[in-house]
C-alpha cells in the first residue's frame, strides 16, 4: 500500500491535525483502520493510541481511495485490531440441596 499526504490542517481548539491522503493498494484489498492506523503512527512519528482513521473511501472500479485521519495531541484511541480481553464472568457456585 502506498500513501501520499494531500491535505493537513490544524485544529487547536480540538488539539489535533486532520490529515487526508491518498491511497493506492494496487491489485490487493482496501486496508483496514489498524493497517492505516500503524502507517500513520509510523509515518508521523506518533503512538497508535494518538491516530483516529475517521474514515476510508474507495474509488469505483480502481484499486485507489482516499483516507480521513485525525492525530490527537491528549486524546487515546482504541488501537484498531487489537482484540479487548474481557473478564469471563462470575459463575455463581450450585448448592446442593440435601433430601432430608
């Protein structure tokens, strides 16, 4: 997948950059927002936990798109693909009941 950064501005009430760019995936399939998520870390020098993919959008019929990002100055984003371990829930222990 290639990027190319078409567009950036600077929004200081809200402490982030809204970034646009290009993208050309060539003969594979669209990127995920974890694949554009860790290209932009990479690319910008930033933590994943900084960098929101607001949205991807293809072009019909072409194997290209454009993608909507923010990069954050305080706020934490999910980190896209990470799986979330949740805490198995308790199991209430059976009584036996005696027959009397």
């Amino acid at each position: 997948m290639q990027m190319e950064q078409i567009g950036e501005k600077a929004n200081p009430v809200f402490k982030r950059n809204e970034l646009t760019f290009s993208l050309d995936y060539g003969a594979g399939r669209t990127p995920s927002k974890a694949d554009i998520q860790a290209a932009v870390a990479h690319t910008k020098k930033v933590a994943l936990e900084q960098v929101e993919v607001v949205n991807i959008s293809s072009d019909v019929g072409v194997a290209s798109g454009k993608a909507t990002v923010n990069v954050w100055e305080e706020k934490k984003m999910p980190i896209y693909g990470k799986k979330e371990e949740k805490e198995a829930p308790a199991t209430p222990e059976k009584e036996e009941k005696k027959v009397e």
